[in-house]
C-alpha cells in the first residue's frame, strides 16, 4: 500500500515536472508545501521517498526512457499523448528498467494508476506498450 501511494504522488510531481520543467527540488517543495494537513497531522506531510526515487530516476534517465516508449507505442509521437498516460508509461519503465520491483507488478500498478487518473482506453494503451517494454527487457523471460 505504501508504495502504490508513493507511485500516486510519482505520477503527481512527475506530472507538474513534465508541464513546467521546472528543478525537481521546487517541484517536490511545492507539491508537498501544497498538502492539506489534517488535523490528526502535526506539521507537513512526511516526504515519500519512495515517489522522490521513481521523481528523479525518470527525469535523470528520461531519455532511455522515452525511447523505449517511443518505439512501442505504435503510431504516438510522445508529445501527442495524453500527458498523465505519458507519465505513467515514464514511471513504469523507469521502474522495470532501474529496480528490482517485478515487471508484472509494475505493469498491474501502472494500470491502477491509469484507472484512476485516466480513461479505460488509456489502461488498454498503457498495457499494450508495457507489455512490450517488458518483453524487451533482460530479464523478460523471467516474467509470466
């Protein structure tokens, strides 16, 4: 549960990253400068580490990432996708490419996320291309 909640607030700074390029440190002081506090809460919300990895993992490797995007998302130029659909992709790949979280995992996770922040076309999109990234990766015949 905590890391889907880390891969949430990923997409959310990854997402304002993408729109305005701006330093990943802004991007995360204000994302979290943005937070409501609850009233059970005393001071700020607690910075996700795990989100902040996956933040500057996908912004530091954004151009491996994007090319295997690019190569298997089939008639999309990277531009012209929806932007929350490109995060998502970016996040996930990044992720199977550059940590030990199991591809099938991730791909599940990245479809959550493109249920809920996107539209079930976007899931069956979101599928097809991570499926083929995984294919392509190393340790794809280790996957169901």
């Amino acid at each position: 549960m905590a890391r889907h909640r880390g891969r949430q607030q990923a997409l959310q700074l990854l997402f304002q990253w993408d729109l305005r390029r701006m330093p990943i440190e802004d991007i995360i002081a204000g994302y979290y400068s943005s937070l409501l506090v609850s009233e059970e809460t005393v001071g700020r919300p607690r910075p996700d580490q795990f989100a902040e990895h996956l933040l500057r993992g996908v912004v530091q490797d954004l151009a491996g990432v994007d090319d295997l995007i690019t190569r298997h998302a089939a008639n999309w130029r990277l531009e012209r996708m929806p932007t929350v659909d490109r995060n998502i992709l970016r996040l996930a790949v990044y992720e199977m490419r550059r940590t030990d979280t199991p591809p099938a995992v991730v791909i599940d996770e990245a479809l959550e996320l493109a249920r809920q922040f996107s539209s079930e076309e976007s899931v069956h999109f979101v599928n097809g291309v991570l499926d083929a990234v995984r294919r392509e990766l190393p340790h794809a015949t280790a996957a169901p």
